[in-house]
C-alpha cells in the first residue's frame, strides 16, 4: 500500500457523521397531503453566522426520498419525491456547525396517499 493511501484510509477511518441533535425548541409545524409518484418541496430560511438547516431525526427513505437541494432567493429548497404510501414527519433543526444543539426547527408531517 503506497502512502497517500494509507493516509486516505487514515482520513476514512477517523471521519465521523454529525452528532445527533439534542431536544428541538417549538417551531412551524406544516402538513403536507400528496400522491406516490408525486415531488414535494420545502423551503427553509437563510440563516447566517455558521447556522445551517440539518435534518433533526431518521425519516423513512423508503416512502420519501430527497432529490435535490438548492438556494432559492432567501431560501433552502428540498425536493423529495414521494415513493409509497405512508405517513412520516421531516424534523429539521437550525444549529451552529455540526453541533448538537439545535436553535430553530421546523416539523413536517407528510402524508403520501
């Protein structure tokens, strides 16, 4: 094995996913009604100052899953598409960096028919 790959075996190795967030202050809550097959989309404010939107909880991926993201105007964009029926709710929380602590959330309950 060559150095640079040891060291990128080394970096693998060490990388480690974010922390999971702790409790989530109360925020807009929204439900979402739509068909399987269908894209659902939600926008979340810009914040500043390092603050960045992190999914808060596990979701099932196998009836909803994202597609895309993008910065629309003063907005995060989330497109997801609606797999299978079933019911689930999208918990995103506004912390500083990769911490654990969240500052702002927002919930949604998503109902795919």
């Amino acid at each position: 094995m060559t150095v640079s790959a040891l060291a990128g075996a080394a970096a693998t190795a060490t990388r480690a996913s974010s922390p999971p967030i702790g409790p989530l202050p109360a925020g807009p809550h929204a439900t979402i009604t739509t068909k399987a097959g269908e894209l659902v989309a939600i926008a979340l404010p810009h914040r500043s100052g390092g603050r960045v939107w992190r999914i808060a909880r596990p979701y099932d991926s196998s009836v909803l899953r994202e597609v895309s993201e993008a910065d629309v105007g003063s907005n995060v964009v989330i497109v997801f598409k609606a797999l299978r029926r079933g019911a689930l709710t999208l918990s995103y929380a506004l912390t500083r960096g990769e911490t654990t602590k969240a500052l702002e959330s927002r919930t949604f309950a998503v109902r795919i028919r």
